[in-house]
C-alpha cells in the first residue's frame, strides 16, 4: 500500500479539526477559493466565481462594478516571512465610506479595517496557495487575493507540508507531489505504485526512474504512467498538455542553467511545426514530502504521442540507444554488426523486441541507407523518409550542437500498414547549447557536420539535390523561425517563469553538482570528465554563458552554415 502524505494530517494549532485539508482554521484555503483543478474533471482552474479578482470585472450586459477591491497582484512569501498588503478598489473610487474586510483571515493574519491593511507572517506549518475573499462592505462587492506560502525547509522546526492538496504551485510554478513506498522504493526497470498529486487532484499511477547512463545522478529523471480513466493535464503551461497518460520529468542534475532542455524542444517545434512535437513546462517536485526541487515536465515519446501528433498510434517505433544506431552496416569502431538493428530498441508496434522480425522495418531503413547508390538515395529519400524531418533533424542537431544526438538519443517511427515514411523525433537534449553530456564545454564557433557519426548524414550531404536546398533552408530559418532574438527571448522568458524556484534548486543541489563524479564514486565510470573541470558556474553565470553561447554561434553560423 502507497503511504500518502496527504491523506490523514494532523491539524495545525487553531484548526476547525470537523474542517478537512484547512491549514490554519478559518484561515484555510476556502474550498470554493481555493485555486485547484476540479478533481471530477482533472482540468485545472477553480469553480466558476471562484478565480483570482473573481467578481472584479463587470459580467456582460451588467453595470461595472463601483469599486471592484483587490489587493494587487499574486504574492508569494516564505514561511516566516512577513506580508503586509492593503486592500483598495480597482477603479478610481475613494473616500471614507469604504470599508472593507478579508473574510477567510488565515490564522495569525490580522486585518485593520482603518487602514485596509493586511499583515501576516505565515507559520512553519502554512504553506499552501491561499485565496483570500475580499469584500467592501458598503457596495457588497467582492475580490481576491491569492497568496502562496512557500515551504520554508531551512527553517528550524520546520514540518513537512500539511497538505499537498493546498500546496498546489510554489512561487508560481506547478507542484508535483509524487508518494511511493520508502522500503520499497522506485527501479528503472519497472513501473511501481504510487501516487501523485498534482493541482489538487490525487491520482493513483506507476512511476519508475528512467536514464541509462544518468542513473547515477543523486537526482534522477523519472516516468509517470497513469490510469486510463484518470489521464494527466496540465492547464497553464505545457501549450496544450492534456489527457497524457505518461508524462517524463527530467532532471537538470547535469544542467544548471535548467532550461536546455525546454529550449531545445521549443526550438524543435519552431523549426519543425508539422513533425512530432514534444510539449514541456517546468515543475517543482516533492517527493515523500521531501523537496527534490526543478524538473522539466515532457511528453513522453510513444504510440499515444504517435497519435496525438497524427501517425498511427500502431505504428513501429524505434529508440536510438547508442553510437551504433548510426544507420550503417558498421559499427561506429569501424567493425561489421551483428546485425542492422544495433545501437536500437523497440518501444511499439508488433512484433514486439524479443520476437521474430521485429526489427525487420528498420532493418530494411538501415539496409537502404547503407547500401543504396546515390542515384537510388537520391531518387528515393521524399519516399523512404518524410524529407523534412531528417533535414530538420540534421539543421537542429549542428544548430544547437547536440554532441550526444547525432546518432543516438533520437526516435524513428514507421507505420508498417502505409509503408512509412520513416518519421524522426529527437530526445536527450542536455548535451546542447555550449555543454557536453558531461557538462564539458563545447565551442560556440564549432560547425561538425556528424558526417563520420551518421551515414544517414553523410549521404544526404553528399548529394547535392539534397544539401543545397537543406542549406538554404537552415540559413533562413536562422533568419526567421529560429533566430537570435527568438532564442533569446525564450530564454528571458524561462528565466521570468523559474523566478525564485530556480535560486531554490540551486541551494539544494550545487554542492552535489560541483562534486559529482569524483574518482572512486559511483559516477566517475560513466562521467570520468566531470570533476576536472575548473570553470563551474552558478546558475546565473550559466545563464549568462547560455545567452552568450547562443550570441556567439548564432552570428558565426549567420556567416556560414555547416
């Protein structure tokens, strides 16, 4: 059995104990406030009359409001941190006849009516998102303040969180509450129970680690599997993350910038609208009640995302594991394969890996890659493979430098029923942007083709009928889809949204960050570069070397393209 923390709490001083999930008594979350999904429909928002400024704005066909209180905008505060706000009204009415009060005073808050002025320092044991009804008594009109209370784990005498249910967002970023069994614990190699509790709905799912070479990290990557009658979405972010039965939380162990990943994949999307696209948003997890800090929530890459995206959802669908899946009959070594299909695994479709020909689809894709004269590659690339995804694929991996990516870390999907074409999708994006797999350096100005690392690559830019156009291509896109300023302006945009969260994870985890991998530790075999480097960075400085990163080679490859 899962143990929840946030089934049976204990209330905290001054609590209605006949009131469930009401941190602080009268002061709780008001269950028609409270800024939570609806659990009977897994969407996110609040009851009708129940948002944020809810009865501030003038229905259709009504009369505006007189005065329309508010408090100003969402506040955010630490566990013992004092807020002070004063209540106003929205529109320029003023006077002495206004009164107004805060009906859902948390406990220890206090409010003047004299001044309209609300002044609250928040117990160890209130974190949650509140919404504050806000009335002014002579014109009846009603508002609301929303005010999140962050978990102050610093704090001595701190306790865990009273309950996840309330604890929806922390400084403005989705909670991710994930339970599981300590003794037993979570494996890579299988699903496990568990529960999540996401925005104020409690699922009951699997979860496992995911990662080969990165399951050594203290923080590990994770996957999410949910019931099919109780599918995950996220409301807000994510541009349309609805109804996912498996949703993969990336770790940014390896990454303290903690946005590569989510600048990637929007860049994917920019470059490629009509290929797979992979949806993402940064959340804070708990997990046990324990913070485990910045993830970035991702589509994960299977028959339903297939689906979604507008293949058939039965369709093959082959990950690159390793240096091998470099569409040849050789090993990257230089040695004759075993067979075509090394360097792969089978995700989906049937047969299924372990039975006969299951890998016969991408036998044949390798076998044609590898073997086909120029005049065949030629004749036959918009038919074997839809054309621009493999050119998007190759203009994305130079352009962003994904030195771990141009073989492996990707996704190929077939449907056997149509006769293709071969589909691309990339994945494992952490080796981008100015950083190796290792977190090592990489030059701005370098232009590698991976010609020597993919033969798919080197055929495609051998024939000219095929790289001239690719290349004409990646130059305007530089100029227009994916330009410099669209870079950068995702990047500042990340930066706004991570806000304080990202300070958060920063003092939770550099120290392990800096020291990972020393020699005679569990990480120094799969990372035996990392704890060489000499030029670490914080997670400011990393951000600044990103933006600059992207300046530099953005400009260098204006001038010549790979």
């Amino acid at each position: 059995m899962v143990a929840c923390g946030g089934g049976d709490t204990v209330p905290p001083p001054g609590a209605d104990p006949d009131v469930p999930n009401n941190p602080g008594g009268n002061g709780g979350p008001d269950a028609g406030l409270q800024e939570t999904p609806d659990a009977g429909t897994g969407q996110g928002g609040t009851d009708a009359g129940a948002q944020p400024d809810a009865g501030t704005q003038p229905d259709a066909g009504t009369a505006p409001q007189v005065c329309a209180p508010t408090a100003g905008d969402t506040r955010w505060v630490l566990e013992g941190e004092p807020l002070t706000a004063q209540v106003r009204c929205g529109t320029n009415l003023t006077g002495p006849t206004l009164r107004f009060e805060v009906k859902n005073l948390p406990a220890g808050a206090t409010f003047d009516e004299s001044t309209a002025t609300l002044r609250w320092t928040p117990a160890l044991n209130q974190g949650a998102v509140w919404m504050l009804a806000l009335e002014e008594k002579t014109t009846g009109e009603t508002g609301t303040l929303k005010v999140g209370v962050a978990n102050n784990d610093a704090a001595p005498g701190k306790v865990p969180i009273v309950d996840p249910v309330t604890y929806t967002e922390e400084y403005g970023l989705p909670v991710v509450h994930l339970f599981f069994d300590k003794e037993v614990g979570l494996t890579a190699g299988f699903y496990r129970p568990a529960e999540v509790v996401y925005r104020g709905h409690r699922f009951t799912m699997e979860a496992k680690y995911r990662g080969a070479t990165s399951s050594v990290f203290p923080k590990r990557s994770l996957t999410f599997k949910f019931a099919e009658d109780d599918l995950f979405s996220e409301p807000v972010f994510g541009d349309g993350f609805k109804d996912r039965k498996r949703v993969v939380l990336i770790t940014p162990f390896n990454d303290n910038s903690y946005l590569r990943s989510r600048l990637a994949f929007d860049l994917w999307n920019k470059l490629a609208p009509d290929a797979v696209r992979i949806r993402t948003f940064s959340v804070v997890v708990y997990a046990n009640n324990e913070y485990r800090g910045l993830y970035t929530a991702a589509d994960h890459v299977d028959k339903r995302l297939m689906g979604f995206n507008g293949l058939e959802k039965d369709s093959d669908l082959f990950k690159a594991v390793d240096a091998d899946a470099n569409f040849s009959r050789l090993r990257r070594n230089g040695a004759p394969k075993a067979n075509l299909h090394e360097g792969f695994e089978k995700e989906d479709g049937t047969p299924e890996e372990g039975q006969a020909h299951a890998f016969d689809t991408l036998d044949a894709f390798v076998a044609w890659v590898a073997d086909a004269s120029p005049e065949a590659f030629r004749q036959d690339f918009g038919t074997k493979l839809k054309a621009r995804d493999y050119e998007n694929w190759w203009i994305f991996n130079t352009l962003i430098l994904g030195n771990d990516s141009q073989a492996k870390n990707a996704y190929h999907a077939f449907d056997p029923k149509t006769g293709g074409p071969w589909r691309f999708i990339p994945w494992d994006l952490d080796a981008s942007f100015g950083q190796n797999f290792d977190t090592t350096r990489s030059s701005p100005t370098a232009r590698p083709t991976y010609a020597g690392d993919n033969l798919l690559f080197k055929k495609m830019l051998d024939e000219p009928a095929i790289a001239t156009p690719m290349r004409e291509r990646y130059r305007q896109v530089l100029k227009n889809e994916v330009s410099e300023a669209t870079v950068q302006a995702l990047i500042d945009g990340y930066v706004k949204e991570l806000g304080p969260n990202a300070q958060r994870e920063e003092a939770r985890w550099a120290a392990e960050y800096q020291a990972f991998a020393k020699p005679e530790t569990i990480g120094h075999p799969n990372f035996p570069e990392w704890h060489l480097r000499q030029d670490f960075n914080t997670h400011a400085q990393e951000v600044e070397y990103l933006r600059q990163w992207v300046r530099t080679r953005w400009t260098a490859l204006q001038s010549q393209v790979p």
